[in-house]
C-alpha cells in the first residue's frame, strides 16, 4: 500500500474562506490514519483541518469531530450518505467537495 493518497478538494458556499480563499486544492495526505487503518473521509476532514485550514474558525466547518450539519459532502459527485460518510474508504484520485449551505444574515 503506498504511503500517500492523491486527492483532490473543492470548498464553496464561503467554506473557501477557511481555506486561503481558495476553492480548488489537490493534496497529498498519507493513506492510513495514525492508527493505520485506511484513510476515510473522517481522517480527510482532521487532515485538513491541521494541515490545510489556515483560519482559526475551526468550528465553522468542524463540529463534534465531523463536519457541521449544513455542509454537503460530495465524493466524486454523489451524496456521502451514500457511499458511507465518514467511513468511506479515500481511493487515489477521489473528489471530495465541501460545500455550505449556511449563510449569515
């Protein structure tokens, strides 16, 4: 098993924000997470946070260790719900967007 996993990322609805105003990123996170077991979406999203979130807004995409209700998780296109949610297992090449669907107001 390779000790990286290529991955692309995409944040929108003002989650780009939290992430140097930048919407699109392809990272390179290691495959398995500190217990070694494959990497899934719930280590995707610690990774990200301690490795990509520049903003000190952690709460605004985090909450309880998952991402906030009101973000919409898309893994190559479908509804995470469908493919597992946090459980789902990263394969090289996979699309994972975050998208808000909170405004302020």
């Amino acid at each position: 098993m390779p000790d990286t996993i290529d991955l692309k990322v995409e944040f929108t609805g003002g989650l780009e924000l939290l992430f140097s105003n930048q919407r699109k990123h392809r990272i390179t996170m290691p495959s398995s997470n500190p217990k070694g077991r494959p990497a899934n979406v719930a280590y995707l999203i610690t990774w990200l946070c301690d490795n990509l979130m520049k903003d000190p807004r952690k709460d605004m995409f985090v909450l309880d260790d998952s991402v906030r209700p009101g973000i919409l998780v898309l893994i190559n296109d479908a509804d995470w719900e469908l493919e597992g949610e946090e459980k789902y297992e990263l394969q090289p090449g996979d699309e994972v967007v975050f998208v808000s669907t909170l405004h302020g107001g």
